[in-house]
C-alpha cells in the first residue's frame, strides 16, 4: 500500500523536478527518484514518529507531500469531488537556507470536481521567502492563497479539526475537516517499505475525516459534506526506474472500513499489486499482491489519450468485488504534469466512494 | 495530366526561344522580391528586438505594482500579496557596470514570473535549478556577450566586492541586460529583502483581495501598454522603410508586368494552335497560371535570398541609426522566422499573378480564329492614353483630398503615393503630348517619322519610362530633403553646441570637485550646469533640460518662433522654450501654458519659444536650471558645459581625463560631439540612398529589358526605313536618338516630380513622422547630375539593342518582307 502511496505522490514530486529541467536526473526513473538519495537523509526503520512534530516538514528528505482527496454531496444530493496537495522538493541537501537562496521548492495542486465538471489549478512557489510552507504548530499548510490550517483545538494525534481552502479562475472551496480516530501509521509503524532494494518512506493517513464546508463551482457556491482522507509521506528514494505509470484507488466502503490498492505497471508488461485494508477501529493489514485483481471495464478518450475510468475490483483475501465508476470521466489534471484524478463510486459486494488516480497512460 | 504536361512544355519553350524575355522577367521578380523582402527583413528584426527589450522583464507589457516614489520595497509586500491571491512576480533591477559597458541588471523569480513576461522563452525551459542555486548563472544575449569579449561561464566582476554569478548566452534576451535569479540580484545590487516592483500576471487564477486591503497605499497598479515607447517612436522610421520597399516592389512589378505582357502577345499564334488542337480555354489558363507560379516560386526563393543579403548589408547601419536616434538596441545579426520566407514567396507569386492578370484575361477571352494576327499591341493605344490619364486625375485628386484633411503618417505616405502613382499613369499622356508637338514641328520624312514612330513606341515603353520616373522622382525628391537636412543640420547644430566642452560626472560629489578645480583654471571662461528630467506629457515622453542665464544660449540657441524677451522669462522659472516636435504633437503655440508634473507637484509654464530640436524623438522642454532643481531635487547635476578658449579645448580635456578618469562618453569636445551626431543622421540616411540606389538600378534595368524586347517587334518598321536607303548605322542612331529623347522628356518631367516629393517629404511626412519641419531648398546642381545620371542609364540600356541593330544581317531585315506579317 504505501508503496502505491508513495508511488503515485512521488510522480508528483519527480514532476516539480522535471519542470526544473533536471534531464540528467530524469533519466532515472521520475527526477532521479529512482536513484541515490545522495546526501538527503536516509528512511530508515524504527523510527518512532512523533506528533505534532511529525506534521510539519522534514527538510532533511528530499521530498514530501501534505495529500487530502474528498468525496462530498449536497442537499440535493449531487455528488462532487476535491483534491488539494501541497508537495515539498529539496533541491539540493544539506542545512537550510535563508531566503530566496533556500533550496525547497513548493508545488500545489487542488481540483473541485462535479458530474458535469472538473476545474483544478496548479501553483509553485520557493521556499524560504514566506510565500508556501508547514509549520507542524499550529498545524498550518499554505502556498500563495490557499491553506491547510489547524484550528486551535486540533489535536496532535487526530489532525482534527482542519480547515482546507484553495480557489482558482472558476472554482473554490473552503471546507472543515474532523476526525475522531487516531492517525493510521502505514507499514511498520509508519516505516513504509518500497521495494527488496530498501526504498522506504515515512508515511501516515488520516482516512477517517468527516468534511463540511462551501464548494463554487462556475461561480455557483453550494453547501456539501462528505468524507475525506489525508495522506503525509516523506522520503529521499522512494521509487523504482521501470515504472510506466500506476492505477490507484481508495475506497470508502459502506462498511466504514477503508481500502486503498494500486496495481504499479512496469516497463516489460508485467505489474505490481499492493494495498491495504484499514478496519473500522483503525488497524491497518496489508493485502497480499495476489489477492488483488483489477480489471478495466471502460475507456474514456481525453485528447490522444485512453484512459480505463471503469474498474471491476476484487479482493479475495475479503471476500470483495465491487464495480467502479467515475463522478466524471473527464477528471483530468492537465497539469505541468498530466494525470487523471476524480472521485468514483462503487457497486458489488458494498457500496461507497472513493478516488481514483491514472498515471502514464 | 499528360495533357496539361505537353501544354506546359509547348509554352515553356517560349522561353527557351526568347532567354533575355524570360531573363527579364526573372530579374523582375527576384528584384521586387528582393527588395520587399529585405525591407520586411530589416523590420521584423527591429520589432523583434523592441518586443525583447519590452515585454523582458521589466518593459511595460505587464501590468506592475510600484512604489508611488518609484523606489524599492520590502519584499514582504510581494508574499503578502501572494497570499492575497495576486498573481505577482518580484524583479529588482539595477545597473552593473562591466568594464566600461553599463548594463541593465535584472533579478527575477522564474517560479512566479507571468508566462507572458518572460519574453524569453528559453527561460521556462532553462535548468532552473541551476539558474536559482547557487552558484546560478546570468542569463544575457550571446551579441552582449561578444562585445563584453567574454565567455559562457565567465564570472566577471561588476565592483570591487561582487562578481556576476557564471555568464550563460541565451538567444532570446535583448542586448544590454543581464538576467539573473533574485536573490543573486539582491545581494549584486545591495539590496537585501528589497524588490523594484512586481510584475502582475494576467492570467486569472481566482479570486484577489483589493490591493489597498493588503498594501494600503505603499504600492500602485500601473496598466500595461499596448505599445512600447520604443515601438511608438520608431514607428515613422519603419514606415519610411516600409514605403521604400513597396516602392521597390511596385517598380519590380512594372517589369514583370511589361515581361509577361510581351510574352503574351508572341505566344499569341501558339494559343491558336494549342486552341485549334483541342486545348480548352480553360485547361490552357490553368497551365499558363501554374507556369507562372512556377516562374514565381523559382525567382521569389531566388529574390528571398537576395532580400536576406540586401537586408544583411544594411542592418548594420539601420542597427546604427535607431541606436543613435531611439537607443534602440538591434541585434547585429539577422534572424528571420519561417514566416518571413513563407510571405516573400507568397509576395512573389501574388504579384506576379497581379502582375498578369491582365493577359490572363485576354487569354481566356481569346477567340479561337482571331488570335492568328499577332497585331501590334499599339492597338486600342488612344483610347488606353485616355484611361490612363483620366486614372491619373482621379489619383491626383485623392492626393490632394488626404493632403488637405489627412492628419497622419500614413495618410502623408498616401499623398506621396498619390503623386508618385498619378504622376506615372499620366505620363504616357504627357509623353503622346509632347510626341505630337514634336511631330507638329517637324520638317522632312525622317524626322516625321521619328516623332510619329516613337509615339507608337510609346506604350511599349511605357511601362519602363513609368519606372524610371518614379525611380527618378524619389530620387530627386529623398535627394533634395537629404541636402536640405544636412545642410540645416549643420546650421542648427553649430548653434545647439555652442560650449567647447561637455562634461558628465559620475555622480554629483565628483561634479562639485569638477567644479571647484574648472574654478581654479584661467581658460576656462564659464560653467554653464545643465541638468536633465524625464516626465509624460499626454503620453508623450518628454524631456526637461535646465538652462543656466548665460550668454551663451542668448547668442546661440536655435530658436524658430520666439517673444522678445524670452531668455529673461526663461530665466524667472515661469516660462520655457518649446521643442518643434512637442509644440506639434501638443499643439503648442507661443503664449500658450503648459503644466509638467513634478516630484513637488504640478509646474504651469508658459511657452515663450519654439526651437528646432532634429533627431530627438522626445519631446523637450527647456526651463530655467533653478527651477528645474527646485521642481526635480532628485535630478543628478553632474552634467555642464564648459566655455574654453578654442586654443586651449585639448589641454584641458587632456587635463580633466588625467585627473578625473572620464571616460568617452563623460568628456567630449564639440568638434567630436558634432562629428558623432552627423554620423548618425548619414547613416540614418545611408538607408534610404541605398534603397533609392536600388530602385533607380531596377528602373535602368526595367528600360533595358523593355528596349530589347521591343527591338525584335519592330523589325517591320524599321526594315522598310532600311529598304528605301537608310544605313545601318544611320538607323541604329535614330533608335538612339528616341530612345534619349524619350529617356530626357521623361527625367525633365521627373524633376518637378521629384520636388514635389521633396516637399512632400519635408512638409508632409517628416512633420508626421519626425515632428518637425526643414526649410525647403532646391540644389540645381543636384538636379542636373541626376539628369545626367538618368540620360546615361537609358544610354547604356539602349546601347544592347542598338548594338544589336547595327550587327543585324540584310538577310533578316528582308526577311520581314517575306514573312506573312
């Protein structure tokens, strides 16, 4: 699971580095993600991690992220969906630096997302100057105009209540988020093992968030609510070079137990499977690669592009088949880096919702 | 297919039969092409290099937030602002000194800069990592590069204590700027947590918190404008180009069209026989215009490539003379985008179609049988004389309606066209005219003939004499305003820089030591302190120069209009002269008042005078030195003027370098000051003598070709004059003869023409492009060697064929009588 997790936001991140131009890096895997982590801190287990600390950043590493998904309805009960992520890179290792000659790069992406359409924007920003940043207390995550902010009464161990805005030329949203279960610590308390060549990352969600707030849309504002799921993940070598591009889910089931799986492609056809499933008390248990089984059931064209938006997903080890479809097929972020991400909704054995994220197709 | 292929070839070899036709054509085409496309080469590369130098990084294409003092800001404003939801970008701009070069130094932040800010595209693709860690790297223009002799990779010094992070060539930047990452900027320029302003994206990205809520009135929103003051002032001067390039182009197009036109009558027979073996109409007109698009597409890469060398040659000084008039920085080296071939070459084909457009109609309106006489083209000539007449009234006529309501550049280049179009449509009229008076008073057979001979050479030719008049009337018309300029030039100029020595301190400490030791030195018999302001009057970038009360400016300044006691008014700070240019644009006059906006509010001036003030394209304003410091107590008061007794001027100049280090360009004498700025306006005026040089070159070349292609036609005419006992020789001198007098009729009629455009150019478009207005003055010496000049062009281009009459066997001349004509 966490290396889906990490996968997908290192996409992200090796992103921030290949809009620098970094080409020599990007020949290994995404932005020399791949590659020796070369001065930045090493992953390694044991670690114990610690809150609110843990909630700010971690400079030492050479790549973060700060990742919230929701899937929200309103009155009338149309469904909507939205992303906002902030995701850190370290240009170089080493102490900080003051000012413009620090050496982080702040990168954003936040999308609102209805069955009719999908709006999203991308910022950047240097560290250093006050522009973007994350203080661990009080808990606030910011770039230009838009934040993840805790309220004075969060709580270390829940990350609860947070509020989370961000706008864009034809969207905005500014929602609470509250959760009453602890933090969910990923892999071996929060050690996160990638591959058998030892990439790891430190990693921790928070899939348990209720959210309420105001989303415009085209200018139309509407009140909605729904459940949201965070994700905080930092590393300094978190990927394999054959990797083509991965699909991703996570699913709210009905139950109220969570699931998140991803099927990783690499270059000679074949496929990694991983995923978790988290129980209604919080306990994650890891899925074995071979109880997974994706298989897509329908294609959207987006430009050049075929995208499968519809998945039949079985989990044997659970007893689980469900049907996924997207809230809108045409969910996708074309952004400096493109990639499809919007919520979908699932029939089967339980239903729910959920997102689902595509890359390098 | 394969019968359109036989058709082709059938009429391609037409042109195997006749080379120099088709030569004719050739040079007609590739010159017009040539031409044009040069001028439009030299243009584009102007315009490119404004829009680098104005949409860079700091020009006036964004949107800005600024200080309202115009000074630096703390950076925190810019985050601020950020996280108010403006799209914002800091620059900090200063200059750096490399040597003795002063460049403009700019730091900006890629992450935030507006997509549309940074000209340079290279920029978003740059390695930026590089580019903002350090040591990151100064972006500049690989020709600043070259002149600075330095290296990719050079970290040269800009003080004693800061060295340029590595230098990196990018092909995008203007010249004359270095381009570095913010930070580095800042610590360069000494200006920690401080920015210059912000550049403001227009992309909208949702919404923003009033600009007042979260700076208060610390910084302003200044709108972008549409048009760079770079592209505003230099506008007349690439529509003067422009105008000598469709000029050029037309002229080229007269040949095409007297080529094609000829050849049309010749390959009349062959249309016959194409016709009568069952060609359609149509299929041949389709072939005919597929050949000619041929013909066009071979000669318009042919006249492209001698556009790009055209263009090459003259960059240098077109560079030169908008870096002397405008400070335009011009790269030196041509860069011509995909499109600049695509529209020569379709230039090239459209005009030639234009051009034969009219035979292409005959041809498709062609009966089958009546195209078996190949009959004179002379035809149908009286009633064409008329039409070309009544056209040329017409065109007149409009001339004179733009010059009488018209108050704009284009509409002056308009009456000039007007003259230039209306003078060559009504010369074949004027020329039957003078024919038929000559033909009136003649005595005897031969001269008879002569004169009725040449009128029926006439439309033959007319399209050449219609070149060479236009040739020659620019000529006289850009000769005579040049010399008129110069000459006035000169006058001005001797009057404008009256002080021996004109001296520039670096900074208003150096200028007080200056001072106190030119106090010290006998020779030097006054200081007159001048300093300098720069503000917008309507719009209109305008420039305040402070004068001392000195006897100096009372004896010399050049003034036009003036009250009597105007250098006292001048003096007391409520009165200034007025530059020709701003009186004009501002419609000024004497006694009317004007209010400049100052750094200590509004100044309400008074106009007492109108001087000339040639080759600025700012307006100016001259007011008293006390009032404009009092006015401006920001204004650097490091330049003035030293009165020196003439013998001493190089001793003391020698002697202030030593002691102050002043460099070139803080230290000049008159004599050089005078020297540089007459250069500038030669070359200023290199340009146009080059195109003017060339288009007179087309026109000789234009006679030429029409002469030798007339001179197979009229062996019918002549061979009987050769039956009843005329030599050789003595025909080959009448031909001569015609042909000179129709060259000297059409040159006589030039001049008028020729004076006409020079007044047009002076009165007319100079005023409307420049601002300002020379007294008209005739040289007739100029006149009569263009005269000469033209009389020996028509000499050599009539030489060819009466070289070939004399050469020509009996046997031919015979022939006519047997051939069935």
């Amino acid at each position: 699971m966490s290396a889906s997790r990490l996968t997908r936001r290192a996409f992200a991140a090796g992103l921030l580095a290949a809009s620098l131009g970094s080409r020599r890096a990007s020949a290994q895997g995404f932005a020399g993600l791949g590659g020796e982590a070369g001065g930045f801190a090493p992953v390694v287990p044991g670690r114990k991690l610690i809150f609110p600390q843990d909630h700010g950043p971690h400079p030492d590493f050479r790549i973060e992220w700060w990742y919230l998904t929701a899937n929200l309805k309103d009155a009338a009960g149309n469904a909507y969906g939205v992303q906002w992520t902030l995701f850190r890179q370290a240009m170089a290792p080493g102490p900080q630096r003051e000012g413009w000659d620090n050496q982080q790069i702040w990168m954003a992406h936040a999308a609102a997302t209805s069955a009719t359409a999908h709006r999203f924007a991308e910022k950047f920003a240097r560290g250093g100057i006050g522009q973007a940043g994350v203080t661990a207390q009080p808990f606030v995550a910011f770039i230009d105009n838009w934040a993840l902010r805790g309220d004075v009464a969060m709580a270390a161990a829940t990350l609860s209540p947070l509020d989370v805005t961000a706008a864009g030329k034809d969207f905005s949203y500014a929602l609470r988020l509250t959760s009453d279960h602890d933090l969910v610590l990923q892999g071996e308390q929060g050690y996160s093992r990638k591959s058998e060549r030892g990439q790891a990352s430190y990693y921790y969600s928070q899939p348990y968030f209720t959210a309420q707030g105001t989303l415009t849309l085209d200018g139309k504002p509407v009140e909605v609510s729904g459940v949201a799921w965070m994700d905080r993940e930092w590393s300094s070598q978190p990927l394999a070079s054959d990797q083509t591009g991965w699909d991703w889910l996570s699913l709210h089931l009905g139950s109220g137990e969570k699931v998140m799986l991803f099927r990783l492609r690499q270059k000679d056809g074949g496929a990694y499977f991983a995923g978790n499933w988290i129980g209604t008390d919080g306990r994650s248990q890891q899925l074995a690669p071979d109880a997974i089984a994706l298989e897509p059931l329908g294609f959207t064209e987006i430009g050049q592009r075929s995208l499968p938006t519809r998945w039949r997903v079985q989990l044997r080890s659970h007893g689980l088949t469900v049907e996924t479809k997207p809230l809108n097929p045409q969910a996708f972020m074309a952004t400096s880096f493109a990639y499809w991400e919007g919520p979908i909704s699932f029939e089967g054995d339980q239903t729910g919702v959920g997102y689902l994220e595509m890359t390098g197709y | 297919m394969s019968r359109a292929l036989w058709i082709l070839a059938v009429l391609l070899s037409h042109w195997r039969r006749h080379p120099m036709q088709f030569a004719t054509l050739l040079i007609g085409l590739i010159s017009a092409t040539a031409l044009w496309s040069g001028v439009q080469a030299l243009n584009a590369q102007a315009r490119s290099s404004y829009d680098r130098a104005a949409a860079a990084l700091g020009g006036n294409r964004t949107a800005m937030l600024v200080s309202p003092d115009g000074n630096a800001f703390p950076q925190q404003l810019f985050v601020d602002l950020r996280r108010a939801g403006w799209p914002v970008s800091p620059v900090v701009e200063g200059s750096a000194r490399i040597g003795t070069r002063s460049l403009r130094l700019l730091g900006i932040e890629p992450l935030s800069l507006p997509i549309e800010a940074s000209a340079a595209p290279a920029l978003g693709t740059a390695d930026l990592q590089s580019f903002v860690l350090s040591p990151g790297a100064t972006l500049l223009s690989p020709q600043t590069l070259r002149e600075l002799e330095l290296h990719d990779g050079d970290t040269p010094e800009i003080s004693s204590s800061a060295k340029l992070p590595p230098l990196k060539a990018q092909a995008e930047l203007a010249p004359g700027v270095l381009v570095v990452d913010i930070g580095a900027a800042q610590r360069l320029l000494d200006m920690p947590g401080r920015v210059s302003r912000l550049l403001v994206g227009s992309k909208d990205i949702g919404a923003r918190a009033p600009l007042q809520q979260v700076v208060g009135d610390r910084l302003q929103l200044v709108q972008p404008e549409a048009e760079t003051d770079l592209e505003r002032l230099t506008d007349s001067f690439h529509l003067n180009l422009t105008a000598f390039g469709l000029l050029s182009f037309l002229v080229g197009l007269f040949i095409v069209n007297s080529a094609i036109g000829l050849a049309f009558e010749q390959r009349r027979p062959m249309l016959r026989t194409l016709r009568a073996c069952g060609a359609s109409a149509r299929l041949l007109n389709g072939v005919m215009i597929v050949e000619l698009t041929l013909i066009a597409l071979a000669a318009g890469l042919i006249g492209l490539v001698c556009g790009y060398f055209i263009a090459a040659t003259l960059l240098p000084d077109v560079a030169a003379s908008l870096r002397g008039l405008y400070g335009a920085q011009i790269p030196g080296e041509l860069s011509l985008k995909p499109q600049w071939w695509f529209t020569g070459i379709a230039i090239s084909i459209i005009g030639t179609l234009g051009a034969a457009s009219a035979s292409l109609i005959k041809a498709a309106r062609m009966p089958l049988l009546a195209a078996a006489q190949a009959y004179p083209w002379q035809q149908a000539q009286q009633r064409w004389l008329l039409l070309q007449g009544g056209g040329a009234l017409l065109i007149f006529i409009i001339g004179l309606v733009l010059l009488w309501r018209g108050d704009s550049l284009v509409a002056g280049f308009a009456v000039l066209a007007a003259i230039l179009l209306g003078a060559a449509l009504g010369l074949p009229a004027i020329l039957a005219l003078a024919l038929a008076a000559g033909e009136r008073g003649a005595r005897g057979p031969l001269t008879t003939w002569f004169w009725a001979d040449s009128r029926l050479q006439l439309s033959g030719l007319s399209l050449a004499l219609m070149a060479l008049l236009l040739a020659l009337g620019v000529n006289v018309g850009v000769g005579t305003m040049v010399e008129s300029f110069s000459r006035t030039f000169d006058r001005w100029l001797d009057g404008r820089l009256a002080a021996e020595i004109y001296l520039n301190a670096a900074n208003d400490q150096q200028a007080a030591e200056i001072k106190t030791w030119l106090k010290t030195r006998p020779e030097v018999r006054a200081i007159l302190p001048g300093a300098r302001a720069e503000v917008k009057l309507q719009d209109f970038p305008t420039e305040l120069i402070g004068f001392a009360d000195d006897a100096t400016y009372r004896t010399n300044w050049p003034l036009l209009e003036h009250t009597a006691d105007v250098w006292d008014r001048v003096a007391t700070g409520e009165a200034a002269l007025v530059s020709e240019q701003l009186s004009r644009r501002l419609h000024l006059s004497i006694g009317d008042h004007v209010t400049v906006p100052t750094d200590r509010g509004p100044w309400p001036l008074q106009v007492v005078a109108i001087y000339a003030d040639y080759g600025n394209p700012r307006g100016q304003l001259g007011v008293a030195f006390n009032g404009l410091i009092k006015h401006f107590p920001d204004v650097a008061q490091t330049r003035f003027g030293l009165r020196v007794d003439p013998a001493q001027v190089p001793q003391l100049v020698e002697a202030l370098r030593d002691r102050y280090q002043l460099g070139e360009r803080s230290l000049a004498d008159q004599a050089t000051l005078k020297a540089v700025s007459k250069q500038i306006f030669s070359r200023t005026f290199a340009v146009t003598t080059a195109l003017n040089a060339f288009t007179l070159g087309i026109a000789g070349v234009a006679l030429l070709t029409s002469l030798l292609t007339l001179g197979q036609s009229r062996l019918p005419q002549l061979a009987p004059l050769w039956a009843i006992g005329l030599t050789r020789r003595r025909l080959a001198f009448v031909e001569l003869m015609k042909t000179l007098a129709m060259a000297a009729i059409t040159a006589l009629l030039a001049l008028p023409l020729g004076l006409l455009v020079a007044w047009c150019l002076i009165a007319v478009v100079n005023v409307k492009a420049f601002g300002w207005r020379l007294p008209f003055e005739v040289f007739p010496l100029e006149l009569l060697k263009l005269l000469g000049v033209a009389l020996l062009a028509s000499l050599v281009a009539a030489a060819l064929p009466i070289l070939k009459l004399l050469r020509m066997q009996p046997a031919q001349l015979v022939k006519v009588f047997a051939d069935e004509r």
